[in-house]
C-alpha cells in the first residue's frame, strides 16, 4: 500500500491550502473559518514520480470539546495511520502551547515529523519560521502555501522519510 502522510495542526494554520498545494489542484476545503476540515480525507498524490497518499485533517486541539473533539479524534487516527506526520504552524502567529502539548503526543508517536513553517509569504516572516527550531522537531520547513514557496523542498524532505 502507498506511504501515507497526515497534515496536522491547529484550526487555521494552512492545512487544507498545503493539501491543494501538494496536489497541484483546489480538492480539500479552505475556508477563512477555523476547522472547516471536520473529518480526515485522504487524496491521492505524487512528487517526482512517487505516489502516495495524503491527509487532511480537521486541526488538533488538545482540549477540543463537542465538534472539535470529534476533529481531534479524526487527526489522532491519521497520526496512528501516517507513515509521515507534517506539523503546521502559523509562523505569523508562533507556536502556541497547544502547538507544545501536539509535540509531546506526535514525538510518542515514535513516527517521523516535518515541522512546517506556514505563511511565509515574504522575506519578513522568515525570521519567525526560523523561532520554530526552538520547538525541538528539527528544521522548520519554511512554505507558503498560499504562494507555493517552499513546496518542493519540504515534498523532497518527506519523501525522504518513506
Ligand atoms: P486549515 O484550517 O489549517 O485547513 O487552514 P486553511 O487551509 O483552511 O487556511 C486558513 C486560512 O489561511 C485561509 O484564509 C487561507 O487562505 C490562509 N492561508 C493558508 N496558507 C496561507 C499562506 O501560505 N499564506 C497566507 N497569507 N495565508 C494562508
Ligand atoms: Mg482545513
């Protein structure tokens, strides 16, 4: 079966704009509303002629209740299927302490994390993507979905963990 990669984190971080962005067209829900994304969806993809399949996710919030518990519980089943974990954060607005508590659960996943520093749409922002080493994941991944920056980079480097 193909590798799979789970995109994960907070309601409005950019996750369903870099799901677009990884498949090269408009298929996962982007809305300026915090967790549109209500259950995980899967779509088929493929970087330098490697396929694979990626995951949607509703946003993480470790102290969800209702509706977005229910989210919760959908990202903690992609994490538990991922081969792949990619981490997004806002690096406009930093990493939060919900951001901290996700680290701790994705890191006893014991599965590979790409932190990946979204929103750096200008040269402005990347002193605040760089913040993001602090976060103990490694090289933030500095992209703008929205734009395309960075994308190639941060396909190559999950490819790399297959
Ligand atoms: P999700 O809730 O994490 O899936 O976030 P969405 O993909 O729905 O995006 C939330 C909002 O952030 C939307 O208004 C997007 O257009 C915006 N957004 C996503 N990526 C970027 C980016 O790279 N730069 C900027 N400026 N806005 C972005
Ligand atoms: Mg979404």
């Amino acid at each position: 079966s193909l590798p799979v990669v789970a995109i994960v984190g907070r309601p409005n971080v950019g996750k369903s704009t870099l799901v677009n962005r990884v498949l090269g067209r408009r298929e996962a829900v982007v809305q300026d509303e915090p967790g549109v994304t209500r259950d995980r969806v899967s779509y088929p993809a493929e970087w330098n002629g490697v396929p694979f399949m990626v995951i949607d996710t509703g946003g993480w919030e470790i102290d969800a209740r209702g509706i977005a518990r229910h989210v919760a519980q959908q990202a903690e089943v992609a994490v538990e299927m991922a081969d792949v974990i990619v981490f997004v954060v806002d690096a406009t607005v930093g990493a939060t302490d919900a951001d901290e508590d996700v680290v701790k659960l994705l890191r006893r996943s014991g599965k590979p994390v790409v932190l990946v520093a979204n929103k750096v749409d200008d040269v402005h922002v990347e002193g605040e993507a760089a913040a993001l080493w602090s976060m103990g994941l490694g090289q933030p991944f500095a992209v703008s979905a929205l734009h395309g920056k960075g994308s190639g980079d941060l396909l190559d480097e999950i490819l790399a963990n297959f």
